[in-house]
C-alpha cells in the first residue's frame, strides 16, 4: 500500500478534453470565447476551463461530465442555488401564458409592488435586463435633473460596460476622450476627497457601493456622503447589484439605514434570470414619465425589460426572501469555510500568504507570493489545485444551497491545495507546480499574457 504524509496532496486528476475542444470553437465563433470578460477561459489555469453543461444546487457539471462545488455562483446572480424549484415554477407557469406583449401586464404591476415594499427608500421603480442599462439610466437622469454633467465615481472595481465609466479602464479602446471627461474619482471611507471633487465640480451625481466584500463604511462615512450630496444638490446613487439580495433583500440601503437618492439592482434578483432595476424618488423618476412639465429624459425603455420570465423569477425570489432567510443561511456557509480554511493556513503555516477575506456571504481569497505580495501566479495555482479536486470558483461567494458537507468538502480540497501552495512558497515561485500561463486581469489593454495564438479552422 502507499503511505502519503499529511503534508502530500492527493491529485485527483481530472480531464477537460471536451471542455477543452468546445473552448477552442468558443474562440472561433465568440470574441474572447465568452460572452463575459470575467467568465473568459484566461480567468481560469490554462486548458482548464470547464465548459458547464447544467447546474444544481451549488453543483456543476462540465462537459466532460466532471462534477463541482460551485463559488461566485454566476457572477454572484444565484442566492437561492441553481435550478431552485420554486422560482423555475414560477416562471414556467407564467411563460405558458406568453412572455412577451406590446401593452403593460399585471405581473409589472405586482413585481414593482413586490420591489418597492421591499425597498421603502424608494417611490418607483423600472425594470431593465442589465446592470449597465440601470447605471447608465441613472446617470443620464442626474444629468437631465441637476443640469450638470459631472460624475463623481467611487474608486470600486466596477459600475457600467457605458462609455462614461469604461473609458476610465484600461480598455478604453474606441471610447471618446470626451466621453469620460465628465466622470471623476473619489476613495471609499475618505470624506475629503469626495469633498474636494465637490468644491471644485460641479456634479450631477455620486455612484457608488455603500459597502464591497472587503470595504465596510467607517462610522459616519456613509452619513457624510449623505450630507455632502445635500449640501451641494447633487445626487446620490447607490449601485446595489452585489448588495442587493447579499447583504439584505432591501440590499445595503436597509442595511446601514442611508437613503440614497437613486439606486441601480441586478444579478440576485431574479436567482439568475435576467432583470434589473433602477429606483429612485418620485420627483426624479417621473421625468422619465407623462406626470411632468419639464423637458423628459429617455430613462429606461427596453424590449425585454418587462417580460414574464424575469418578472415572474423576481417575485418568486421575493417570496422565498420573505418566507426563509437565505441571507443567514449563505453568511452561515461562508463563516465555516473562511474559518476552516484559515485554520488550514494557520496550520500550515501559509496564513500570511493565503486568507479567505470578506462579508460571509461574498468572500474572496487573498493569494500573496514568498514576497507577500498578490500574486496572479500563485493565485492560478490555488484555483488549478481546487479544479483537481472538484471546486470551481474565482471566488468563495456561497448561496443558500452551500450545505455544511459542501463546505466541509471544500476545506478538504482547500487543504489539499494549500499544501502544493505551501511548496510554491517554500521554493519561492511556482515552477514545476503551475502547468500552463497565469491568469489575467479581465479588463486590461492587450490579450497578452493569454493571447490566443492558433488561428480560426479553415484560415
């Protein structure tokens, strides 16, 4: 029999040659070979990019019929778990009845009812299908409401695919300088610097997160945003599409008890289908109305927006908000495996170097080099050892389908990754232990480091 030490991983190795081909006429046919930046195969280990072929629970099957324990649980969109059955109920009594008309329905109705008991900050709502489309919506509107052109937006990863915050990116290829000229910046828990944007711009809004996975609002931080937008009549916006459903069904705005002036919400809306909202006060919504004299705004106005699907999705996740508690049960599995896998850290001495961080339910993992600096290196190690071993995710963001077996097999997995990674730090690289190229930033100017050198077939 062979005897391992404590300390040896215990590759499980997986195949991926189908994943592998259908990611190859992905490229083919797909600019990137996704249809979202961070969903492309050079987020994941090279030629270990699992193409998923359905989904339960928090579990996933790739095309090569490998199964995984999901994290970030579709860009954070899924809270109730894949395939929840009172939602896919829902929408399949309603799509019997037809999904989409050329009048209003009464599903509009009851969803904006259901959206706005949900959010008492807010007196109207429209429904949309993108975060960008909400963001962008709201932007346009601060503009049309205040006369003013300037956006002061807080140094967080992400607001809009819109040209007025890509062109702040490194892929700004394509945008107008013009286009971002109006959009400025501000930092997260620094009151001055958003004061002194204010004093010397005149701004239509502020867009920001009240709080992300790693950054809570410092006492009084939130309140004085608050007050600063008062004192020089500009807007504020708060962008809920992680909040929203994550840290409370009336997303972070119930949760710190600040009322924004607008608010944009997505992804965990609908468990995964697709909608959006923007919400706001009823002087600035209805510019976008008929119960206006002043010149109207193009506020929201979308095919899609109010199809049944969604809507349906939406009211049904409301339902289950109000009758469970998933929140608790998502915050309950992510404080067992941030605890667990710090304790394997801890115990293998790599906790300076590996660290799960973050609110319960929208944990991320710090990957940190022999040097302690992040590392994408050592991050792509983590995630190739976790591949083997049956966990999928760029993140350890749970849902409320995350039970205490899953979690406990995940720290197993975790354990065992950590050793490998133990050995990366120990050598002070990860030569011999990475196969293939380190994962890239998702928004960065060229394809390299994972540019793809093999030509389409038949060219």
């Amino acid at each position: 029999m062979e005897h391992r030490t404590a300390e040896e991983p215990t590759p499980r190795h997986r195949g991926f040659t189908r994943s592998n081909e259908l990611q190859a006429r992905l490229h083919d046919l797909v600019p990137g070979g996704a249809h979202t930046y961070a969903r492309g195969a050079d987020q994941y280990p090279e030629s270990m990019a699992p193409i998923l072929v359905r989904g339960s629970g928090c579990r996933v099957w790739d095309a090569d019929g490998n199964s995984y324990i999901e994290y970030g649980m579709g860009l954070r969109s899924v809270t109730l778990g894949h395939g929840y059955r009172p939602v896919l109920d829902a929408v399949a009594a309603a799509i019997a009845d037809g999904v989409s008309f050329s009048r209003p329905t009464e599903l509009e109705l009851l969803a904006a009812q259901d959206f706005l008991e949900l959010v008492p900050g807010a007196d109207m709502v429209k429904f949309a299908k993108n975060g960008s489309d909400a963001t962008t919506a709201a932007v346009r509107l601060a503009r049309a409401a205040t006369g003013r052109t300037v956006i002061a937006v807080c140094d967080q990863p992400f607001f809009s695919v819109d040209d007025w915050f890509i062109g702040t990116t490194p892929m700004a290829n394509g945008i107008p300088a013009a286009a971002v000229a109006g959009t400025m910046r501000f930092r997260y828990n620094d009151l001055p610097s958003l004061a002194a944007v204010l004093e010397t711009e005149a701004v239509a809004a502020v867009v920001m997160e009240a709080a992300t996975a790693l950054a809570e609002p410092d006492p009084g931080f939130l309140e004085g945003v608050r007050e600063l937008c008062d004192r020089y009549r500009t807007l504020l916006v708060f962008d809920e599409m992680i909040t929203g459903f994550r840290w409370s069904a009336g997303g972070a705005q119930a949760v710190y008890g600040v009322r924004p002036d607008l608010s944009c919400w997505g992804k965990a809306m609908g468990n995964g289908f697709p909608i959006s909202a923007l919400a706001g006060r009823r002087d600035l919504m209805e510019l976008g109305g008929l119960r206006t004299d002043r010149e109207r705004v193009f506020l929201l106005s979308t095919t899609h927006g109010p199809e049944s699907s969604s809507l349906a999705a939406f009211r049904a996740v409301v339902r289950e908000y109000a009758t469970g508690d998933p929140v608790a049960r998502m915050e309950h599995a992510g404080r067992l495996l941030a605890d667990g896998v710090n304790a394997v850290a801890a115990e293998l001495g790599i906790a300076e170097y590996l660290e799960v961080l973050g609110r319960p339910s929208c944990l991320i993992f710090a990957t940190r080099d022999a040097d302690g600096k992040p590392s994408q290196a050592y991050r792509t190690l983590f995630l190739q050892e976790l591949l083997e071993r049956g966990v999928l995710g760029q993140s350890f963001v749970t849902s409320a389908a995350h039970t205490e077996a899953d979690v406990a097999q995940t720290i197993s997995a975790c354990r065992e990754a950590a050793t490998s990674y133990r050995k990366a730090i120990a050598q002070g690289s990860v030569d011999g232990l990475l196969h293939g190229r380190p994962v890239a930033p998702a928004l960065r100017k060229h394809a390299e480091p994972r540019r793809i050198d093999t030509e389409p077939a038949g060219v």
